[in-house]
C-alpha cells in the first residue's frame, strides 16, 4: 500500500509509533524530507497531552495550555502548519503564589523559584528565610566539585539558600512543570543553564544574576498560546502530513516490533503487518519498554525504570456576573506543597488567554491542577469529589462562593516522567543501546525535556538521525503485507 497522493513516490519508509507531539514532530519532518511515512496511533486521539475541547460551549485546552516562546521549536511548527497567525502571548503574566493563607505576588528576579537576592523575595519568604539568602555571601564559595555530575535542585538550593526557598518556591515553579519533588529533580537535567552557571559562579545567586543578565537581551513573550488551544497543534500537524501524502492511523495500537529478515522492521498492528526501512518510537518509556524488549533488553530495562507522576486538571465554568469582583488580578496563582492544600495551581484562563475569554461570552472559565509524582490516590477520586476540593481551595483562596455552570475532570494517568539525579545518564544508556539498532530512534518527553519545544526536539534530532541513515539516504522503497 503507498499512502502517496502526488504523482512522485516518496522514498524510504518510516513508520513512526505514537501520535502525540513528538511523533506527529518526527513525521513532519519527515515527510517534508521527501520520505513516506505513516503514523500508527493506538488510541482514537492525536496529541497526547495536548488537547482542545469546549466547556459549556467555551473552548478550552484540556491539557497543556502554553509552551515557551523563547526556544524555537514549538513556534516554528505552528508556523510551519499554518498556525502562525493563530499564536497569541497571554492577556497577563502576572500572577501570585498561595501561601501561609494569602495570595503573594509571585516575585521577579528568579530562575525557576532561585532569587538573585533576598529583595527579590521579600514578601514572600519570612524575615529568617531572607537572611538566610543574605547569609550565603559568608559561605565558603562553592566548589565545582560539589555538583558532581549531578544534583538534585531541591538539595543543592536549601543547601545554599535556605529550604524555605525550595519549599515556597522551587517547589510549586519546578516541582509544578514535572509533577515532581524538587529535592529529587536533577539540576542537570531539569535546569541545566542554572547548573552550569553554578558551576562557574561562586555563589549561586551571583549564577542566578549572571543568568538574569542574559535573560534582558531577550525580546518577546516568555510563553505563547494558539488561539482555540495548543491542543489545536496536533491536528494541524496531521493535516500537513497528510496533506504531503502522509497517513495517519489512530486507534492502531502496535502489538510487536521486530527487524525483519530481509532488512528493515516489521510492525505489526493487530491481523496487519506494516514492512518499514526505518522506525521511530514516540510512545511513553513503559509502552516504549515493551515494544524494544524483543530487540534490546538493554533499553528496554532502562525505560521501564522511568517513574511517571499522574495529575487531574478541573474546568470550571461560572458565570461572570457571578464572579464579578471576586477573582483577584493575573494569570492565577501556584500553592506550595508544604502548605498542605490540595491543588497544586489555578488558571484564571479567561484572564490569561485572550482567545479563552472572548470564545466564552458571558462564563468565566477557572481551571485547577491536582496529584504530584507520589500522589496517585487523587486520580482514583470521583469527579464530583475532585470539583468539591477545588472550589473549597478556590474560597478559600480568593473568597469565590459560586457555583458552576459546568464542570470537567480531565486526568493524565502517567502524565509526566520524572527527572531524578542521573536522568540524563540513564537517557544516555537507551540512547546508546538504541542506536546500536538499524534504522531505530526513539523520542519524548523522557529524553530531553517534559515541555513542548523540548519534546518536539528530541523529535527533530530523532528523524534528522534517521534521514541519516544509509537505508534512508539512499531512499530505497519498502512494501507492505497485509
């Protein structure tokens, strides 16, 4: 079967496993490489943890909702599918961390929760907290060696600065991007720029400042959105495959992935087998495990070893004459763990994205965040009980006595992977033993990065290894038995 439209047959075949964003990144680049290429999704959606749905008619992203605008990737593929005049920075970056039973204003002057000084955290940390960052200048300065090859954040920065600055800081920025414990995250891998800057500096607000320096010389928003939803990206990726001559199957679970006798892989899906010269996996590292064991226990065992945290988010609608008054200014608010509530975050998202609030008329749209990595018993609560919590956490917080008008509970068994101290090396053992494969690569959120770009990076270093490949570059043409 040639999935082909155009009249010039596209050479090599790359079958790609997974139809979220890495994989939908990898067959882009792919097909616009000139190589054929079909995408086998197992369940009925495309995109992962990007996905747009509606909430009492008001569209809403359902998953990831932003994705960082200073790095290139994540803009270039809107842009490159067509999205590019949708792509919209937030109404608002302010926003506020809930703690010690107040809303704070969340301070400036830090890189990931890590203040350059004390008054960049003054208001929010007690009196003791911020002599506690002053005092570092009286510490001994720091050894390279102390880092190692890695350290976890959480570790290194109390140790340092204080815990309290981990605990009301670090903690819901870091920790809230992974699901994670900030004292098991690594440095390396989750904040890299930052581990590196400690290491040259002496001190690590003098890093912290050193990175901030740099960070001025930048122009443009932080972050961006697409209007309609980030969870529109995906279907706007699979439309350009398509259009290129790509096929797309969802609901295609892949049950064996074996090389096949006369070069190349076979993929088989149910009562069909798919003949690929080449095959990327972007599939979480459990479905990854599985499907790499037959071929290489090495990788396999590695990527089983990758723990993953399981979140919920809750959609709120009420309406806004409702709300008048009551939501406080920003974006929303982050609460710390140490503080014991049961959400980790809030979205005012028809105060943060523009799209949100005029698609909305006349609801106002709140969305929370609850589970971290070790926190799985909140998934098996039932939705009603998820909603109950969040608006007692919401009064509690901003006063809002409302009801809503209609709520959603949306949860990411296995969300997020986790990035302990040693990820990176671990990541550096599957990517070795994957490539002593032929014609194999694998790509996600495990290997360089839980967000967007970085996903969609290690997707492009994926395909980029495989159109590198002699079976590819010499653009040989497969077929396929039913």
């Amino acid at each position: 079967m040639n999935a082909d439209t155009g009249d010039t047959p596209k050479s090599g075949h790359v079958v790609v496993i997974g139809g979220g964003i890495a994989g939908l990144a990898a067959a882009h680049r792919l097909i616009t490489a000139g190589r054929r290429v079909t995408l086998l999704e197992a369940t009925t959606r495309l995109g992962g943890k990007l996905h747009a749905g509606e909430i009492a008619g008001a569209p809403v992203d359902l998953g990831a909702e932003s994705m960082l605008a200073r790095r290139p990737e994540a803009i270039g593929l809107a842009r490159a599918v067509g999205l590019g005049d949708r792509l919209q920075p937030p109404a608002t970056t302010s926003a506020a961390v809930w703690t010690r039973d107040a809303l704070r204003p969340m301070p400036k002057g830090h890189v990931m929760g890590v203040p350059g000084d004390a008054a960049a955290v003054a208001g929010l940390l007690t009196a003791e907290g911020l002599a506690r960052i002053e005092h570092e200048r009286d510490l001994p300065l720091a050894d390279p060696a102390a880092l190692g090859d890695d350290i976890a954040v959480g570790r290194y920065v109390a140790d340092r600065l204080g815990r309290e600055v981990v605990d009301r800081l670090v903690e819901p920025l870091l920790g809230g991007v992974y699901a994670g414990d900030a004292y098991a995250i690594s440095m390396r891998a989750a904040v890299p720029r930052l581990f590196e800057a400690a290491r040259a500096h002496g001190t690590l607000t003098e890093a912290v400042r050193s990175l901030q320096q740099g960070a001025q010389q930048q122009t443009g928003p932080a972050f961006m959105g697409i209007a309609g939803g980030i969870g529109t990206l995906p279907g706007a990726v699979a439309d350009a495959i398509t259009a290129q001559g790509g096929e797309v199957l969802t609901d295609t679970p892949v049950h064996a992935l074996t090389r096949a006798a006369r070069g190349g892989w076979d993929i088989r899906t149910g009562d069909r087998v798919l003949h690929a010269d080449a095959v990327i996996v972007a599939t979480p590292a459990w479905s990854a495990s599985e499907l790499l064991a037959a071929e290489s226990s090495a990788a396999a065992t590695e990527l089983a070893a990758v723990e993953y945290a399981s979140m919920a988010l809750v959609t709120l609608a009420f309406r806004r004459a409702d709300l008048e008054g009551v939501l406080p200014a920003g974006s929303g608010f982050l609460v710390p763990p140490v503080d014991g509530r049961t959400i980790k975050a809030s979205t005012f998202s028809s105060q943060k994205w523009r799209w949100t609030d005029e698609g909305s008329g006349d609801l106002v749209v709140l969305r929370t965040s609850i589970g971290r990595y070790g926190e799985e018993e909140h998934l098996h609560r039932e939705d009603a009980d998820l909603v109950s919590v969040s608006l007692k956490d919401l009064a509690d917080a901003t006063g809002l006595a409302a009801r809503p008008v209609a709520t959603e509970v949306t949860r990411w068994t296995g969300g997020l992977p986790q990035y302990p101290v040693g990820h990176l090396a671990r990541v550096a053992r599957i990517r070795d033993a994957v490539a002593k494969l032929p014609a194999l690569r694998v790509c996600g959120a495990v290997y360089d990065g839980v967000g967007i770009p970085a996903t969609i990076a290690s997707a492009w270093r994926a395909a980029d290894e495989i159109l590198a490949t002699p079976t590819l570059a010499h653009g040989t043409l497969s077929d396929e038995r039913e």
